[in-house]
C-alpha cells in the first residue's frame, strides 16, 4: 500500500504503533503549511523553521495521547500556534517589511472577500502600503487574518487552533479588515480606496 494514500488516521496509528514511516509521512504532508503558518506569525524564516521542529517534536513525544477528537491537523496547529506565541513573548522579532509584502500580495489583497470589502487596487505601490499598514496591525487581527486569508482555514478550524469562539474569529476578521481600512486611509488618503 502506498504510504502518500493513507489518511490523517492511519499514519497517526502507524505512528502509535511505533512505524516509523508513519509519522515521516505526516512530517512531509504538514510541514509546509506548518511553515507557512509559523512564518505569518514568527515572521522570521530561523525561528519559524525552529517552531516547526519544536512542534513535531512535541507531536512526536506526545503521539499516544492523541485520541482524534479533533483532526491531526487541528492538533498540530494548535500545538504550532501555541508555540509560535511563546516565542513572540519571549522576545520581540523584528518584522521584515518584505517579508510580509510577499505573503500577503497574492492572497490577502486579491482574495474576493477582502477585495471587496476593502476595493483595493491590484497596483504594486498600493500593495506595498497596505502591507506596511498591516504591521500595525495587533497580533490578535493580524493573525486570524492570516490563518483565514493565506492559509484558507475556516473559521471553526481558526477558532480551535486559537482557543476562541466562531463568533470572536469573524469579529477578529471583521474588525481587522475595518482596522486595517483606516489605516490605510488615515496614512494615504481616501483616493487609495475605490
């Protein structure tokens, strides 16, 4: 049987089961949306790529706990989030603007719902002030927007992975977009919005 046709719930018994192959299958399926994950929070390549390791080296230690109440990979995000935020905490990253610039570009400006709401054009030096201006942002919106707009989760998954209520996701987004709105009027003028 071909390991890369087997779901979430096999490998993750496989694992518990102690075949190795098992858990190297999950690590390969997850590793770059976990990636892309601990970047949009950490926004530093090293210490998202550490918070990686770290995660599937707790999902590792703790596999046989694992009882799927929730999806493999809500567990696994939550156990990323929560140590991507310890990180955070413990000591302030420098954001690096382009960084950001390159994540959010294709998805979070040009996605339907954000676009629509926000009318923003698809010029280049528009994207660049917006970016900035997502900076600004609080972790609170500028993560759930991340999760909702680059990483296409759903706003159950969102709220599981943070620890939060489906209604306070949807206010996050809400209220981010309206944030993020002013502050790119505030600093640009009303002539960036259509």
């Amino acid at each position: 049987m071909n390991i890369r046709s087997l779901s979430d719930e096999e490998l993750v018994k496989q694992a518990q089961d102690g075949i190795v192959s098992g858990f190297e299958a999950l690590v390969r399926r997850y590793h770059p949306r976990c990636m892309r994950l601990a970047l949009g929070i950490l926004n530093n390549r090293e210490e998202a790529e550490e918070a990686v390791q770290d995660a599937f080296i707790r999902v590792h230690a703790n596999i046989d706990s694992f009882r799927g109440d929730a999806k493999f990979s809500t567990w696994l995000y939550k156990i990323l989030y929560n140590l991507c935020y310890t990180r955070l905490r413990k000591k302030k990253t420098f954001v690096d603007i382009s960084v950001v610039e390159d994540r959010y570009e294709d998805r979070l400006l040009n996605s339907a719902g954000c676009a629509a709401d926000m009318k923003i054009l698809e010029d280049k030096d528009i994207i660049e002030k917006v970016a900035e201006a997502l900076l600004e942002l609080s972790e609170r919106y500028k993560t759930v927007m991340h999760l909702y707009y680059i990483e296409d989760f759903t706003v159950e998954k969102i709220a599981r992975i943070m620890k939060i209520s489906r209604n306070s996701v949807k206010v996050r987004l809400y209220r981010g977009r309206a944030l993020l709105r002013d502050i790119v009027v505030k600093r640009y003028g009303e002539e960036i919005i259509k």
